[in-house]
C-alpha cells in the first residue's frame, strides 16, 4: 500500500514553472519544511537550512539579478550558440511567477580535509563539498514529493545559481553559506509546465 501510494505521488509528479498568485498557507510551509527536514545527510552532520521566501519583492529581484546575468552571459557565448543559450537561459529564472521559494542553503564540513591536513588530496576536497550537493539534492526531492502530495506544484532548479553572488547579497547570505536550489512552489496554473 505505502509503495503504491509512494510510486502514484511520483509519477504524478511534473515539474511546475507557472502558479496561482495565491499564497501558501502557513500550514503547508510548516508541513513542507517539517518532511524536508527528514532528508538524510553526509557525513553525519546536518550544515544545511532551508530558507523560506515569500516576499513578492525579493522574489522580483532575485528573478532579475538572474535574467541579469544571463543576459551578460550571453554575450560571451559564440553567435551561433546564442540562440540556444538563449533558450536555455530563460529557465533560469522561471521561479519567478511562484508565491513561495524553498531555498535549501548548506555549509561545507570539510571534516576529512581538516583531518588530513596536507594530505588531503584534490578529490577528497570534491568528495566533501558534493557531499553537502547530494544531501541538498535529498532535501529538494522531498520539497517536490511534499508539493505533489499536497496538490501544489514545484520546481528543481538550480540555473539561477548562476548568479548566486548576487543572490546570496539579496537574500543577506552569511559568507561560506552556499545556496544548493531554488525550489519555486505554489498552486499550479492550468498549464503550469512552461
Ligand atoms: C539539478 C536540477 C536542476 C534543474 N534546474 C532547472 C532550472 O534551472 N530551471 C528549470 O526550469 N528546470 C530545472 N530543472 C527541472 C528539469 O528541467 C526537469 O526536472 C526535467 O526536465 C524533467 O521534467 P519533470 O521534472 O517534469 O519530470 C532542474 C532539475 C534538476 C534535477
């Protein structure tokens, strides 16, 4: 029973680009944080949040720092790659239409790395930083699974990332605090993939 009910949820599952203005309730951010939160995680520390923003403002900036920077990017892209980039780039920044984005943020633990001082070699220090990756990656499967399980919709996305400097300024980020997502949710629009 709990297998079907699980394989249903997920092949329902679609990403969603386009939502309803309408707000989440305080009640589903609360129910979406608290199955987030029951995401395993590596190396036996837990150095990763999930920020909630709600604020049509920020989101509005956030949106345009993105279209922003892709915009610069372009240019360095050769001419007959422009087009193509062009629409890729504009997927970037889709979030922009959803009432709530779940931003799961995350901290390196470089435990190997301090452990091995010199030692240390090139793929431990990646082992350790896409161990905080994947652990995200945890995280923002169960924002979906939770969107989907409450007749919202959502998201992965990560192009934004892009410009993640800027976001992380807009969104007053500590230094050393990485964004790992950003996960647009809200009630879907008719036609909500784009
Ligand atoms: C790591 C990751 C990053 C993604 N980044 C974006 C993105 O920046 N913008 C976007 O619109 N979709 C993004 N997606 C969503 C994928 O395009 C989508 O999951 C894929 O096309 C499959 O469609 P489905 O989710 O409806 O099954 C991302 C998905 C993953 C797993």
């Amino acid at each position: 029973m709990n297998y079907e009910a699980l394989y249903s949820l997920s092949k329902e599952r679609h990403s969603c680009r386009d939502f309803e203005p309408t707000p989440l309730t305080e009640e589903q951010i609360r129910q979406l944080l608290q199955l987030a939160r029951t995401a395993p995680f590596a190396s036996g520390r837990k150095n990763w949040d999930i920020h909630v923003v709600t604020d049509r403002g920020i989101i509005d900036r956030m949106a345009a720092a993105v279209d922003q920077e892709s915009d610069v990017l372009r240019e360095k892209v050769a001419p007959e790659y422009a087009g193509m980039f062009g629409g890729y780039a504009r997927y970037f920044s889709l979030f922009k239409k959803a009432p709530a984005l779940f931003i799961p943020v995350f901290r390196v633990s470089p435990t190997l790395k301090i452990l091995l001082g010199d030692h240390c070699t090139p793929e431990i220090t990646t082992m350790e930083r896409d161990n905080m990756v994947k652990s995200i990656s945890c995280v923002a499967m169960l924002i979906l699974l939770g969107a989907q399980s409450l007749g919202l919709g959502a998201c992965y996305m990560t192009g934004g990332l892009v410009a993640e400097k800027k976001l992380k300024e807009i969104l007053q980020m500590p230094s050393g605090q990485e964004i790992g997502a950003i996960i647009p949710v809200g009630n879907p629009a008719k036609k909500c993939s784009a």
